[in-house]
C-alpha cells in the first residue's frame, strides 16, 4: 500500500466525514482513476518522437501507455484518419496514489515560478484538469536524454458530485492550489 493510499485511510477519511458532515464512508468522494496523456501533434510524420514521448510517459507513471490515433481526417491540420496523435495512460490503485504522491510532492514544486495550482480546471461534476509544461519536472526523466520537450495533461476523476466536494477532496489529499486572495 503506497504511502498516499494510507494516509487516505487513516486521517483524510475521517477529516472528510468531519467536514462534509457525512457518517457513511460509502458516500464520501474519493479519487477513482487519474489519466495522463500528451497531445503529440507536431509529431505526426516522426515516429521516433512518439515512441520518446511514450517512453517518458512509461517511465513516469511506470505503466505502458496507449497510442491514440485521429478519429477524422482534418484538412486544415493536414491530419489523416487513423494516424498517430498521442498516447496515454489510465492510473488506478496503488499506481494512481504514488503518481499522485510524486505530483504533489516532486513534480509540481519543480516547474519554475510555481505557486500554486489554479482551481479553474474542474468540470461541474467533480473532476479536476491541469496541464504541465514539460515531462522533465518528474525526477525519473533525465533532462539531458530529452530531444524533445513535451507538455501533458493530467485528468482527477473523482466520485464526487460537485466541485466544491472535489476541492475540498483534493486538497486534504495535498494538491496545492493557490491561496485564494482578498479584494
């Protein structure tokens, strides 16, 4: 059991009953899957940059990820059906706590002028979106074997059933959102 994953159990469970005055552990939200992807589009004709940014994505998340493929043909973005866009990756379990453990506690304090993530990224039906810059904050890639800087977007799918439940969720788990300031 990851380090994260016990935390949950013990101390942000019953935090969240106290909080949402909730006495069933049942109807409490909590994270169901976490998905990562990255969008390679420059990288249509280039194989090798497809199979780079997989690999990253491997190394990161420590599962394989998915090859996506165009659904449609787009002219204006000299796109053909079926060819290769992205890749991605569906975290769940333990996988989905410790990825969510490195975000907080390696990766996001590493991009440069961090202060916080924005709390503009959830949905209306309790799930959370951010984007990062570049795979080199996670400490597993090495930057100096990078060719190509990629950027990703990691989606929180939650069981929650609005946002407020979802922020307070996320932030008992340690997500560090932005101080909200005073006018």
């Amino acid at each position: 059991m990851s380090r994260l994953q016990e935390k949950y159990k013990k101390t942000i469970v019953p935090n969240l009953k106290k909080s949402l005055g909730r006495e069933n552990v049942h109807s409490i939200p909590r994270i169901v899957k976490v998905i990562v992807s990255m969008g390679l589009g420059k990288a249509m004709g280039d194989r090798k940059r497809i199979e780079e940014a997989a690999d990253h994505l491997k190394t990161i998340a420590g599962q394989k990820p998915t090859i996506t493929k165009s659904r449609k043909a787009v002219s204006g973005f000299r796109l053909r059906e079926g060819v290769d866009v992205g890749c991605k990756v569906t975290l769940r379990g333990s996988r989905m706590y410790d990825f969510i453990d490195r975000l907080c506690t390696l990766a996001l304090p590493r991009v440069r002028d961090f202060r916080g993530v924005r709390n503009t990224g959830f949905d209306g039906h309790g799930n959370f979106s951010m984007g990062l810059n570049e795979q080199t904050v996670f400490p597993e890639i090495d930057p100096d074997k990078v060719t190509h800087i990629q950027g990703m977007n990691i989606a929180i799918v939650t069981s929650a059933h609005d946002d407020s439940e979802a922020l307070v969720l996320l932030k008992e788990i340690g997500i560090p959102f932005v101080k909200e300031q005073a006018v």
